[in-house]
C-alpha cells in the first residue's frame, strides 16, 4: 500500500514539473483524496465527496481534475448506474514509482515546502475541529497528541508501520453511522542521527 507519508517523503519528478506537482499535491483538500485513496486503493467520487466533509460536490470535482492533470491520480474504472457514469478513481502509479524513483535528489527546500503544506492541512483539521458547537465537550475521548520515542531499526521500523497500516485497514469499510464519526490519523515519522 502507497501510505501519504511515504509519497510526501519520496516525491521527486523531474525538475520541469517538480514545483507545479507539489503544489497540486499538497493542497489540504488533494492531501484528503490522496489519504482516501492510499488507504482504500479506489473510490468513488461518492465516497470520496464523503471522506471530504462538508464540501460542494463542484469543489471536489474541481480538485479532482486538478490531480488528474498532474497523472498523480487516475479514473480506474467508470461504472454505468442507472444511465450515469460513475467514475472509480486510484493512485496512478505510474507517476508514484517516478516519484518514488530516487528520494535521494530530493532537496531541503522541497522537503521543507512539503511538510509546511502537510502542517497547514493538520491546523485545517484542527481549526474545524475546535470550531464545532461541541468541540471541546468531549476531548479526553476525541481528540489526542502523542508524541513517542522509539529506537529502531529500518527493518523495525517498516514492520511496525505494516502492522499500523493493517489495523487501520481493518477499519476503512466502516460506514458512517449515528455512533460513528469521522476521525482522522496523522503521522510524522523523524529520524536522528
């Protein structure tokens, strides 16, 4: 499975579409689709309107070919429903193994500018978070911050996020109900050397 951390960790294109594939990835709304489909591999523009929040359908479309027209996503499948074509959007994967081609050439300056959008989509959270009539009612069993320091080993390392991608994916076919509400997990991973 393509995690967001590592797309955002390994991006790198070629220098003539470095800076617009950037931008077009790290809009707070494109982070979304892209975790949705990293996580459940396809989607429907449904369940991808869904996952979003409360957004103008217009909106989504909007981003959606945004991401088209940078090849970082795909139409998979388009399904015939009642007369509509309903497409099925993935990952192209394609344009993931170029990014993911050599992490190596990635500069401080692109790193830095990643990471600067991956915060501003975690304060959007937040904000609409802390913003809801309820939303600091309940925080003891909502919402959390933990930070925790680990020694391990690379091998370690990629088996522990294996196990956390395979407990998270137990829970992506959960549909949303009145006991059930949209949460969300993020993670930033930082070495020292």
């Amino acid at each position: 499975m393509i995690t967001l951390s590592r797309m955002i960790t390994y991006k790198k294109v070629s220098e003539s579409m470095k800076d617009n594939t950037i931008t077009a990835m790290m809009h707070p709304l494109r982070i979304r689709i892209i975790q949705e489909l990293a996580l459940k591999h396809t989607a429907t523009t449904k369940e991808l309107l869904h996952a979003c929040g409360d957004i103008p359908q217009a909106t989504l479309y909007r981003h959606l070919k945004e991401l088209l027209s940078y090849n970082i996503i795909k139409v998979s499948q388009e399904n015939t429903i009642n007369g509509i074509i309903e497409k099925v959007y993935a990952i192209n994967d394609g344009a993931m193994a170029t990014i993911m081609k050599d992490p190596r050439t990635i500069t401080k300056d692109d790193l830095t500018s990643i990471f600067n959008q991956f915060m501003i989509s975690l304060m959007t959270d937040f904000k609409s978070y802390i913003d809801h009539k309820d939303g600091t009612t309940h925080l003891q069993h909502e919402f959390g911050l933990v930070s925790a320091s680990l020694f391990l080993s690379d091998d370690e390392l990629k088996e522990m996020l294996k196990s956390i991608n395979q407990v998270m994916s137990s829970y992506l076919e959960n549909q949303p109900s009145d006991n059930r509400k949209l949460r969300k997990f993020s993670r930033i991973i930082t070495t020292s050397k």
